[in-house]
C-alpha cells in the first residue's frame, strides 16, 4: 500500500481513539421538578424559581429575575438590540440611562455633585465612588500593610 493510505488509515485511527477517549457531559438535575442543565450555574440559577426569588428566568441561559424591567434590559443582552442611539457620535445604548451619561462625554457636563468638597462628577456611580473617599473607605488594600 502507498504512502498516502497509510497516513489516512493512521489520521483515522487517532481520531477514533481521540472520540472514545473524550469524556461526555455531565448533566446536573433539579431534584424538585427534574429538568436537567448542561452546566451546574444554570441548575442554580434555576432553583431560584423553587425558592421563589425570582419571577421570570431567561430560558437562554437560565439567568433568573425578580423585576420584569432587568429581565427585559437582560433580553437585550442576548439580541443585541441597543435602540438609544447618540446623534453625535452615533455610539448606541441599550438604556436610555446610559444614553444619558454618554451624552456628557460630548458636553462636558458633570451634573453630580459632592456636597462636601463640590467636585463634579459625570455619572452617579462616580460621584458614589468618589465618597467612599470622605468615608474613609478604601476599595482596595494595599497587601503589605492593609
């Protein structure tokens, strides 16, 4: 026999034996009601709903919601749909919130302010993270000295 058969004979052999030796999925099952899940985060996720944490669970990835609104915000995730768009830059945005905040990227607005040493801040979030510095609070720790 040629060359070329024994190389294809050899390459089939190793991929048979590559098959056989994968090892198959595990599947993880509710003990409440029985529905199986590829992987144990959406088993989790899904014993939510039979401790009645949540209202709503996506069926794409089993993501589970007390509020209707973060499911729909959570939906857009998976369908890429971002309906708020900056007419100056054309960026997009699922949230019209975040449309908002984007929005003083342009005009260099910064309409949150801290009342106890007047610096201006963008975003809410970053006015919050700035008075963990008036609270003594440290996000970070030094790991010599704490």
């Amino acid at each position: 026999s040629c060359s070329v058969e024994k190389n294809h004979s050899k390459r089939k052999r190793n991929r048979d034996s590559q098959t056989r030796l994968k090892p198959r999925r595990k599947s993880f099952s509710c003990d409440e009601c029985g529905e199986t899940f590829q992987w144990l985060y959406k088993l989790k996720n899904h014993m939510r709903i039979h401790r009645g944490e949540n209202l709503v669970v996506c069926k794409d990835c089993g993501k589970g919601f007390n509020s209707l609104e973060h499911f729909k915000y959570h939906l857009k995730l998976h369908t890429g749909e971002r309906p708020f768009a900056c007419d100056q830059c054309g960026k997009t945005f699922i949230q019209k919130y975040s449309l908002r905040v984007h929005m003083t990227s342009h005009t260099r607005e910064k309409p949150f302010q801290c009342e106890l040493c007047h610096k201006k801040f963008t975003s809410n979030g970053g006015l919050k993270n700035h008075m963990t510095i008036h609270k003594g609070i440290k996000p970070f720790a030094c790991g010599d000295c704490g």
